[in-house]
C-alpha cells in the first residue's frame, strides 16, 4: 500500500538540532522530498534526495536515507524561531505507466522556543 | 524565481454551487497536477495532467471534477457542485519532465482555500 508515516510534533530549543524523521513504502521511488508549509501559506520544497544516495547536506540541512530500513530523516542545524513549520516527507510514486505522483505523510508540526 | 500561482487565494461558496479554482504553472513545464489537503489532513493527490489528458486520478477525483487547460498559461480545476466535504485547500503543482532525474521535482503553488456552507 501507499503510506508515509511521520511523528506529528516535535519541540525543540532555538540553536539546538531538530531531527525529523519519516518512513515510507514503496521502495520504486525515485525521490524523496521534505516540503515546509508555513501558517496559513503553500508548500515549499525544502530539499530531496536520489533513492540511490545516503546522504545529502544543503547549508543547515542534512537528509539521511536508509533505504532498507525505508527510512528518511532530515536534521535542521542551529534550529531558528523562522523554521517553526509543518514539515511534509513526501515519495515519488513509481513510474510505471508513465506517471508520476507525491505520496504526503501527514506532517510533522516542528515548534521552535526560545 | 518563476514560480505556480493561484486564484482565488480564498473561495467561500454555498453548497450545490460550481466552482473554478486556478493556477497557472511554471512557463516552461508541461506536467500538472492538483492536490487538496483537508484541514488537518495529509496532503492528497487527486489528478495528473500532460498534453491535454489526465494521465492519472485518484478515487477522490469522481464525476463532480474536471481539469482543463483552457489557454497555454492556464490550468483549471472544476467542482461542479460541491459538497461540503469538499471544503480544503487546493495546490495546483507543476513539473519539467514526468520521471527521469531532478526535472520531475513538483513544484506547488500556494493554494486555494475553499469553504463550502
């Protein structure tokens, strides 16, 4: 079936790391993406990640794949009061017929304190 | 940075009524889909679109909804007579290439906030 699972909150300290982590099914995938949304706003793409890398780091962001476990996570370094957000992992569904489709988990509502 | 834009950015309509949400994608890209996430729900996929057909739907896309490009800029999504558990917010998104490398990222615009009484 088609599930991508995510914890739904996570409250971290500001200059502290936030892990956020995700699991997904289907092992066709070709990509994998975090989305922020913002309050009230649509979905941004953060980053993604090709199905063959481990790893992938972009300035404070580090995505860690483990693809037997079907596993994502992504860590925010130095976590801000402006990356407070609702965070998507999201799969690309297979492409056989030719078609591509995101697969959403439900979002992980990441709240930043002082 | 060209971007997916959307209007309305809010819709409130009554119940019965026909509405038109629109987008209009990144210029250079010929897949297009729509999304709908009901308020505090996962974010679901509803139909794909490419060279004027769908090419793929979900069960939550019946008969009561349609896509069309009517102009090359435009993309829209119909509901012919909503109910009000059609009540979401709508994302049009946009890609390159259907599969095949980066070209395939979705790119969303901000969606359309629909209310149905």
């Amino acid at each position: 079936g088609e599930d991508v699972e995510q914890s739904l909150f996570l409250s971290v300290r500001e200059g502290d790391s936030s892990v956020i982590n995700c699991t997904y099914t289907d092992s066709s995938s070709t990509y994998l993406y975090w989305y922020k949304q913002e309050p009230g706003a649509g979905l941004q793409l953060l980053t993604y990640i090709f199905s063959n890398m481990d790893m992938k780091q972009d300035q404070r962001l580090t995505v860690l794949l483990n693809k037997k476990d079907k596993h994502l996570s992504l860590r925010i370094a130095d976590t801000q009061t402006g990356d407070s957000a609702i965070y998507f992992c999201a799969e690309s569904k297979g492409v056989s017929g030719g078609y591509n489709k995101l697969i959403f988990g439900a979002g992980t509502r990441l709240a930043v304190h002082p | 940075e060209p971007e997916v834009t959307q209007t309305p950015s809010h819709q409130v309509t009554q119940m019965g009524q026909e509405v038109i949400l629109r987008c209009v994608p990144i210029s250079n890209h010929l897949y297009f889909y729509w999304y709908r996430q009901i308020l505090g729900q996962k974010v679901e996929f509803l139909v794909s679109f490419y060279n004027n057909e769908i090419s793929e739907k979900s069960e939550i896309f019946d008969d009561q909804f349609s896509v069309e490009r009517p102009d090359g800029s435009n993309f829209t999504l119909k509901i012919r007579s909503t109910k009000l558990e059609d009540s979401a917010m709508y994302f049009c998104a946009s890609s390159e290439r259907l599969a095949g490398g980066l070209l395939e990222t979705q790119y969303f615009g901000p969606g359309t906030r629909l209310l149905v009484l």
